[in-house]
C-alpha cells in the first residue's frame, strides 16, 4: 500500500517537472573594474566637506561618502551582469536636497556617470551616448572664481521639468572640483565657495 | 464515535468561521460621514498642483500632489457566521512631496460617536492624529519612538503613563511674510525632546482650505507658503 503511493507521488512530482520549462544556461557577464579615467570623473573624497552658496547668501555644506563595490544586477533570469560602481554621496548640513555622483561600468569598455541633484539627474556627456544637451566652456567663471573644462549639462526630464516644481535646470560641472554651480527651475541656484 | 463527534465540531466550527466576514446583508448597516466643516481641513488642491514653500534665508522648495483619495473603508462584525453589523467609514488621503524629497501627509477618517473625526497630518516622519471632538492628540509616530493613547467609551486615556505632551491649538489666523491665514491649525512637538536632530520637524501649520502653511525645524529655520 505504502509503495502504492509513493508511485503516485513519484508521478505527481514528474508531472509537476514536465510542466516547468527548460532550466536555462546561467551566464554571468563581468564588465569588470572601473578605470582610474572612470573614477576621476568624480573628485569627491570621503569625509570632507565641499559647501556652496545659495543665491540668496546661505551657506550649505555637503559632507562627502564615497563607495566602491562590485554590483550584481540580473540582465534576465538566466544572465547576470557584475560590474563596479563608485558612489559619492553628498548630505548636506542644511534642510535641501542631497546631491550623488555615481559612476558605473555600462559594459566591458565604456562607463557612465549619473548626476543627482535638486531632484533631477544629468548624464556626464563624454561618459555615454545620451545627451540631454550640454554646453562645453573651455574656462568659465563662477563665483569669484575661474574654472576649467566645464560642462553645463542639461537635465534629464524628457518632457522637461513638471510645470510649477522647483527642480535642479541645469548643471555645472568639471572633474577637478565636481558640481561648481546648480541652477534651479525658478533661476535661485547654488555656486561652489572657496 | 467520538472522533466522529469531533469531526463534526471541528467541521462546524471551520462552517462558521468561514462564513463570518464580508456578508451582503447585515443584520445592521452604518455609515459614518465626515462633517463638512472638519472637510476644509483638506487641501483644496488636484493630483499635480504645486505650492511653493519658502525658508527664511530665501530658498524655495516645492510641494506637488501625489494623490488624493476619498473612499467609504468597509468594516463588519459577526456571530456565529451571521454577519451583524457592517459599517463604512468616510476617509479621504492626500499625500505631496517637494522637490528636496519630504514628505506630507493629510489624511482624514469619520469615527463613530462619542469619538470624533479626526485628522492624520504627518511630515518628514513627524505623524499625530488628532480627534476633533475630544481636541486630542491621540496617537503621535516619530523616528524617536511612538506614543498612543488607549480608545475607551469616555474617551482616551493614557496606558503605561505615556502621555503625549505635544499640542495642537485652533488659531483664529496666522500672520506670515507673505499672507495671513483664517482658522489654522498648529501642531507642537514636544516629546521625545532628547533625540531631536537639527532636521526635525517641530511645528506644522495647516490652514483651512489651503494646506500646509508653515513648518519650523528644531535648528529654528521655518518654511513659509510662498503665494503663486
């Protein structure tokens, strides 16, 4: 009797199988590590403080982290992709938004740089093929200051930005300082201080 | 024989906690309905509208409606399968967020007599209702810690001795650098002092038929309503 159901077992089991489909081939895609080129995108450095200056006086200082890890993501069920990603974070010490700058492999050659701040996002333009429009400035002055090779990047809002927010327009931003200037929506902005 | 007994028990037991639940004739139907006037507590705003916040040292934020909701919450009561009583409950949820990532909450729900209806208002994680008939604050979540007053018939008392010492006043109006205000409502935190950082919201003001007005952070920097 008891060999009796465990046949029947045995064949519920082998029904339920044939009703799965076929395991798939498990491949695992390595992008690999960033470049020290991909990394020097952003010159943020871990623990130190970077303040800026809102166009109505206020100081605002971001505290900096900065992360690097090797990230698995899924491509589909049977594919994952495992690629470095760097992260700087910066948190500011006053009640506005926090600004990142992430910096990731987009495959086995080229990297991207995303840009996070004011509620709106930028892509690095020589990192990647999408460009939301920038501007190239051999030196420009902000602030009191002079910079060079400075991008002003266009935000990534593909119909613009929602009517009435006040969100990050623009920014700029070069690779020895980081973010020098952030325009908002309403034209108040935030210039790096010296 | 006594196992059958027990089947059987077991059987009807199973029958009757089956059946209660969401029957479709009651034996008695409720509803309970918001007053009008507790209504204009509610942001007068559409999902996508937008109010511009304003800090003391000039910088500008802005608040846009996610969502906006009113529905009737269904609940019931039953015995022995048979459904006793179904109530339903007027309730309305507004929730914004701002372009630097905080949140605000309005929510409003009708109670059953003796108790009240009563407004949900949270903001970066500061929450409190607020019964209007017992003009209290019966229940307050913050990331400190949570303190909630215990529901009875005469209404709400304080159980372990955690009473929720923050306020709530009416104010006939409000003055502030860019308007005045009618009939506004002024929440004061004032528990969990100890473990309050700079970011913590402290005050919230919310006026009727127009939202929130005004907020202060324990730093002392408050954010007034920005006229559009």
């Amino acid at each position: 009797m008891r060999s009796g159901y465990t046949y029947l077992l045995l064949g519920l089991i082998a029904l339920i199988l044939t009703g799965c489909p076929p395991l798939c081939e498990y491949k695992l895609i390595e992008y690999g590590t960033l470049s020290d080129e991909a990394i020097n995108c952003s010159p943020y450095l871990d623990g130190q403080s970077y303040s800026f200056i809102h166009s109505e006086g206020q100081e605002v200082s971001f505290l900096a982290s900065r992360t690097r890890e090797m990230q698995t993501d899924y491509y589909d069920e049977c594919t994952e992709v495992r690629s470095e990603s760097d992260l700087s974070i910066l948190t500011p010490d006053y009640p506005i938004f926090s600004c990142n700058v992430g910096i990731r492999k987009s495959d086995t050659t080229q990297y991207s740089c995303l840009i996070w701040a004011g509620g709106s996002s930028f892509w690095l333009p020589f990192t990647i093929q999408i460009d939301f429009g920038h501007t190239y400035f051999d030196s420009i002055q902000i602030g009191q200051n002079w910079y060079r090779e400075v991008y002003k990047i266009g935000n990534n809002w593909r119909d613009g930005i929602p009517e009435g927010q006040i969100l990050a327009d623009s920014i700029y931003y070069n690779t020895s300082h980081g973010i020098l200037k952030i325009l908002m929506s309403n034209r108040e902005f935030y210039e790096i201080s010296n | 024989m006594r196992s059958a007994i027990k089947l059987l028990y077991f059987s009807m037991g199973f029958f009757l906690l089956s059946c209660g639940g969401e029957g479709e004739h009651p034996l008695k139907e409720e509803h309970y309905y918001l007053e009008e006037v507790h209504k204009e507590w509610l942001a007068p705003d559409s999902i996508g509208e937008v109010f511009i916040m304003k800090d003391i040292n000039g910088i500008s934020s802005s608040f846009r409606m996610t969502g906006n909701n009113e529905t009737f919450g269904k609940s019931w009561s039953t015995f022995l399968g048979i459904n006793t009583r179904t109530s339903y409950t007027e309730e309305c949820f507004q929730s914004f967020k701002s372009g630097f990532g905080m949140v605000l909450g309005i929510s409003m729900r009708a109670n059953s007599p003796p108790h009240g209806d009563h407004i949900t208002i949270s903001l970066e994680q500061v929450d409190f209702s607020y019964d209007f008939d017992f003009e209290t604050i019966y229940s307050l979540y913050t990331p400190f810690g949570n303190k909630n007053l215990l529901m009875t018939d005469k209404g709400y008392e304080a159980h372990d001795d955690l009473e929720i010492m923050s306020t709530v006043e009416i104010l006939d109006s409000l003055l502030t650098a860019y308007g005045t205000y009618q009939e506004v409502l002024h929440f004061t935190l004032k528990d969990f002092n100890n473990y309050w950082i700079d970011f913590t919201v402290i005050e919230i003001y919310l006026a009727k038929e127009v939202g929130l007005v005004k907020y202060v952070l324990a730093s002392g920097i408050s954010s007034e309503r920005f006229p559009k």
